[in-house]
C-alpha cells in the first residue's frame, strides 16, 4: 500500500470508528431520565 | 378505546433496531463502488461532510416527528398538518414496493450460502446466476415462474412475518439484537479472512489511495450526498416509525449520531472487506482492481464474490458463507423494518390489533413478491422498480418531506426544541442550516442530475414500455397511491392525534 492510502486509511477508521465510540460513550454518560410510572408502559 | 402503543423496551434495542434498519445490502455492494469512484481515500471529506451536513440532521428531524406524534408516518405528518398527511402515505407506499423485491435479492443470498459449500456455480458465475439459478429471459412481464427462487422467498417472508408478529419489544428489538451482533461477527471473521489473502493490500491500496482531483468534481459529491442518504434509510418513513416507539424522554440527538456513526463504520469495514478480496482476485487474474468490481450491486455480490471464493487458495466454503450469510442478515433486518412501517401504518389507520394487522399486510406484500420476482423476468423487473422508486420515490419523498417540513411548514424550530428537551447534544443554528438550505439543496441537485441522466438515454437499454410499467409506472404508482391513501376519510386520525398529545395516557 501507498504512504497516502496507509494515511487515509487510518485517518478514515479513526474518525468513523472513533465517532462512533465517542457517540457510545457520551450517552452512555447520560442515560434517559427516568420516565414516572404511568409512562412507562409496563 | 385505543391500545397503549408499543415501546423499546431498552435504549439498546432501539438502538440496535435502527441501526440494523440502516445497515442493509447497501453497504456490503453499493458503498465500496462509490467510494472507489469517488476518488478513493478522498472521499473521506464529501463523505464525512455528507454525513453531518445531511445523514444525521435528517435521521434527527425524522426521529422527532416520529417520536414527537408517537405515530407512523401517515399520522406523524398529519400532526404536523392535515394536508402533509401525503408524505406519509407516499413513504409507505414506497415501503410496501420496496419490500416486495428487497426480499427477493435475500432469497438469492439464500441460496448463495449454499452454493458457497461445494461451490457450485462452477467455472462460470455469470451463466450459472443468470441461467442456473434466475432463468433470467428477455425484459418483460411474468412468464414462468423459477422454483429454486420462489423457495427460499417463501422461507425469507415466514421469518420476516414470524419476527413482525411478536411485535416491536418481543419481535424486533429481539432479533436486533441477535442479528446485529451475529452480522458483527460474521463479517469481521470475513473481513480477517480477507485481509491474509495476497494482494489484499494493492485492493485496499485502491480503495484507500486519495485522488484529491476528484472532490472538486460535482458529480462526487452528489454520489456520496445519495450513499449517506439511501444508505441510512431516510425518506422510507423506517426511522419515523422506529421513533414512534421510543420513549418520551429518550435521547434523540445522541442516538441519531451513534445510528449514523455506527452505520458508516460498518460501511467502512464492509469496503477493507471486499477491496481486500477484489486486490486478491486482480493479482490473481493479472486484470485492473476496476475491472473486478465492475459497477458495484447485485453483479458483485453474486457474480465477482463467487469468481473470488472459488479462486481462494483454501477455505473458499467458509469465505462464501460468512459473505453470503451476511447478505442475509443485513438484509433481514432492513427488510423487517421497511414492513414495520406499512404494518404500522394500517395498523394507525385501521385500529386493527398487531397480529391480524402483519397477516393482512405482510401476506399482501409477501404475495405480491412471489407472485412477481421469482420469475424468469424477475431480476429485470426488481431492477427497473428498484431504480425508479429509490430515485424517484425515496429521494424525491425525502426532498419533499424536508422542504414541506423546513418551508412551508416552518416546523424546524419545534422539532428542534422537542428534540433538545431530551438530547443531552443540544441542536442549534447549524441544524437548522443543513435542513433548510444545504440537504434541499444537494437532494434537488440530485434529483436534476439523475433526471437529465434519465432522459437522455433509456435506463440499461431497457424496452420502453417494460421501463414505462417497471420503473415510471412504480415510481409514479406509489405517489398516486399515497395521494389516494391520504383521501380517504379518516374519523379515527384525529381521535388518534388528540390521544397521542395527552402525554402520560393509559
């Protein structure tokens, strides 16, 4: 492979794959609000 | 008294489902052909642009209206105004043709798993597919019907329906999340697999090397705008109705960048998966890397992919059924969702309860595929309405529904705040900006781009009255049909309507 496709290629997975655990993460740090009973339809 | 409409029952499954609605046969053979055409590792920037500039905003607006009328997609635009109604039933519509044929190319993938052991399409995969196992003839209208097809789409529509009949908890976000992980799974093993072959690294070398020329070209830009766009499954109404089962106060803006982000990433991999096995097949076979992947779709998975397993220098078998086998789950659970969204909708409209409501519906879009597809003049039927109705019915509803919802509506802004109210990512003027200049903008270049393309030359050399049914026929047909669907008088719309706004009901 070339020097410019090795880039590419790491620059392409580390912010794809990189955006989606960071996506991951941050809502995992914020769960949904817990709902009152009478919404929770269960 | 109307049923307490269905939840997700965890934030995961939602999650799983929609990005299992998103990741479909798209990314495994569309995706890798429009990157390599757009200029290799340099479409890494249209791509990227496209994604947060009109991907993500619009999976957002969609899961708002969605979760926001908690309704399917006839209703949720009615809730936005009575004469919107249209849109919606114009994306169902659009589902029911779609899912009529897209079930068809999971039965060949079906059937391609088990060719994969023995590998038995022989020397020549291109007669084998177009012979052997289609019985393609000339472009035209039913006239015998392929066993060897009808099948396994018979097998494809009794799991389909068979998931859809234990509804939105117990049937889909379960088989999401089995589907989702095994497809994971599946394809990463393909994926190692690939990567030891020699010449693995010259097919990567081509999908990955920039041709930084290329992103100055117009028309790149309007490919990667239509991958991100056909590619996360907006403008079918899937994500409207996904949305319509969350719950009031779940994350809408973060999931929308998770399902978005979790889409490319697959999409990525599928492209290291299959440049890794096309490098292969070029070093062996001594031709050009784009002369093996040919112009993407259904003649690389199931002509180009069999040429390369059986040229494999050991575990073809296993190679044919990880890659086969892949097809089937993506496929599956975009399948599953294009049917949630007409189930669904009836189900609105009629008040009908959830089994009844899959029979009826499922079994009318199951029938009409096996009564249409596995036939000999199936592949050329599937592939007319597939372009017509993307072209003109997915993107078209898209370009319309953003238009209707950022202009003439000017309904950005509360679907802006209904999103923030629970996002724990805050939208601001930016989204605004993409929706109401920058992806009507792009959508309608695209849609002039592809209608000059249309008109100047016929679509594959097709017969015009074949093209006439089969490609405008469809693509005029589902807007008549939505047109006509949001005419009917209905007495229990705006009963539902005023239901949906009491938050908290029982």
């Amino acid at each position: 492979m070339s020097a410019g496709a090795v880039v590419m290629m790491i620059v392409t997975i580390a912010i794809v794959w990189g955006g989606l655990v960071a996506g991951v993460l941050y809502l995992r740090r914020h769960p949904d609000e817990v709902e009152d009973e009478s919404e929770t339809g269960l | 008294m109307p049923r307490e409409r269905e939840q997700w029952a965890t934030r995961s499954g939602f999650l799983l489902a929609a990005i299992g609605s998103a990741i479909g046969l798209g990314n495994i053979w569309r995706f890798p052909y429009v990157a390599y055409e757009s200029g290799g590792g340099a479409f890494l920037l249209p791509y990227l642009i496209a994604l947060l500039t009109a991907g993500i905003p619009l999976l957002i607006m969609e899961y708002a209206i969605g979760r926001r009328a908690k309704a399917s997609p006839p209703l949720a635009f009615r809730g936005l105004n009575r004469r919107a109604e249209t849109i919606g039933w114009w994306q169902v519509a659009i589902s029911f043709v779609i899912a009529t044929y897209y079930a068809v190319i999971i039965a060949w993938a079906v059937r391609y798993t088990g060719f994969s052991i023995g590998q038995d399409w022989g020397e020549d995969p291109e007669a084998f597919l177009m012979g052997d196992v289609l019985e393609a003839t000339e472009p035209g209208f039913v006239s015998s019907y392929v066993s060897g097809v009808m099948w396994p789409l018979i097998a494809v529509w009794v799991v389909a329906l068979g998931v859809l009949v234990f509804g939105v908890r117990r049937g889909i976000e379960r088989a999401s999340k089995i589907f989702i992980p095994l497809l994971v799974v599946l394809f990463i093993a393909l994926v190692i697999q690939a990567l030891t072959l020699d010449g693995a690294g010259r097919g990567l070398d081509a999908f990955f090397a920039p041709d930084w020329d290329a992103i100055t070209d117009g028309s790149v830009w309007v490919a990667v705008y239509g991958q991100i766009f056909f590619s996360l499954s907006i403008g079918f109404g899937i994500m409207i109705t996904y949305a319509s089962y969350l719950r009031r106060r779940a994350d809408l803006t973060g999931s929308a960048l998770v399902a978005g982000f979790a889409n490319s990433s697959f999409e990525i991999l599928a492209g290291i998966g299959v440049f890794a096995a096309i490098g292969f097949m070029a070093t062996n076979t001594g031709v050009a890397v784009d002369e093996v992947i040919g112009e993407g779709g259904i003649g690389l998975a199931f002509i180009a992919f069999p040429q390369i397993i059986s040229s494999l220098p050991a575990a073809g078998d296993l190679f044919g059924v990880l890659f086969f086998g892949s097809l089937v789950v993506a496929g599956m659970s975009s399948l599953i969702s294009i049917m949630q969204v007409v189930i669904s909708a009836v189900q609105d409209r009629t008040g009908m309860p959830r089994v009844p409501s899959v029979l009826v519906v499922g079994g009318a879009i199951a029938l009409a595929s096996i009564l249409l597809f596995p036939t000999s003049e199936g592949l050329y039927i599937l592939d007319a309405a597939d372009h017509f109705v993307l072209q003109y019915g997915v993107a078209m509803a898209g370009l319309v529904s953003v238009v209707v919802v950022a202009w003439v509506l000017r309904q950005l802004p509360a679907l802006q705040e209904h999103a923030n109210s629970t996002s724990a990512v805050r939208l601001g003027w930016p989204w605004l900006l993409t929706l109401g200049l920058i992806t009507p903008l792009v959508l309608g270049w695209m849609m002039w781009d592809g209608l000059r393309e249309e008109l100047a030359a016929r679509y594959e050399d097709y017969p015009a009255t074949f093209l006439a049914v089969a490609g405008w026929g469809v693509a005029a047909g589902v807007l008549v049909v939505g047109v006509l669907l949001s005419l009917v008088p209905w007495r229990r719309a705006d009963q539902l309507i005023s239901v949906a706004s009491e938050e908290g009901r029982s």
